[in-house]
C-alpha cells in the first residue's frame, strides 16, 4: 500500500532537502505545500505589526500578494521538474493562511500519513519572533513528522 507524504516547501534549503528525503521513501505518494502567510510580519518591527503599524492585520498592497502568489508557483513549477525521476505520484498545492494551520489541515483532510518538514533555519532572530514551523506541525499533527536537517 502507498503512503501519502506531505511535504512542506517554502523555497528554502532546508525545505528542499526534506522534499528530497521523502522522495528517497520507498512506496510513496509525495505532495508539496506551500502556504503564503498573509499575516506575513517584519522581523525588524516590534511585535506583531503589518507594514501599516496595526498589530495582526495584513496591509499588503494586492500586488504583493499576486506576486507571493505567483513566486509560489514558480516554485511549483521547479519542483515537478525536480520530481520527474521520482517514482510515485507527486502532486502541489498553494494555499493561503497561518502556514502551521494550513499544513495540518491539509494533513487531515487529505488523510496524510506522513509530513517531511525541513528542520528551521539556524537564525535566532526568527526563531525568537515567528518561532518554528516545523516545531507547531511536529506538537499538533495527528501522523508522523519526520523532521529533516
């Protein structure tokens, strides 16, 4: 029987080489995710602020989105080619929302039976401000999570 693996994609290389991992899996299905967060903050503004200063309240102009929206594909579009030697199916989503929230939801409503997550990068300063993707999908999800550095 096939798995089905859920592996988060944001671009970054710790993220690629998890999508890399779970397509060295035996018997399995894999999807990637990518989540655009609206709520998207600046790391160099105290707390929790959108560029307009308001605390949780997104303020991006359309076009920023349509262009995330866009990179996010783009990414997709890289991905598939990097998935044509791979053996199972593979498929990509795009979704918008809380990354953490997203991932599991689609882990659920998919009925995932595994999540490759690429291990956080080593900055400080984002570990202290928007804390750990992978540490909230690890704490909440219902299936393995298999975390890879």
């Amino acid at each position: 029987m096939t798995d089905l693996v859920l592996v988060p994609v944001d671009g970054s290389d710790e993220s690629r080489h998890a999508l890399e991992y779970a397509f060295k899996l035996p018997d399995v299905d894999v999807t990637a995710i990518t989540v655009v967060d609206p709520f998207d903050i600046d790391p160099l503004s105290p707390g929790l602020q959108s560029p307009l200063g308001q605390s949780g309240v997104p303020a991006y102009t359309p076009e920023w989105y349509e262009r995330q929206w866009d990179n996010a594909h783009e990414l997709h579009e890289e991905l598939r080619e990097d998935a044509k030697e791979f053996d199972g199916e593979f498929d990509s989503v795009v979704k918008l929302g809380n990354p953490s929230r997203e991932i599991l939801r689609y882990a659920d409503e998919r009925d995932v039976d595994q999540i490759v997550i690429g291990a956080a990068s080593n900055d400080t300063l984002s570990h202290v401000l928007l804390g750990s993707t992978a540490k909230r999908v690890a704490r909440r999800a219902g299936v393995t999570v298999t975390v890879v550095r």
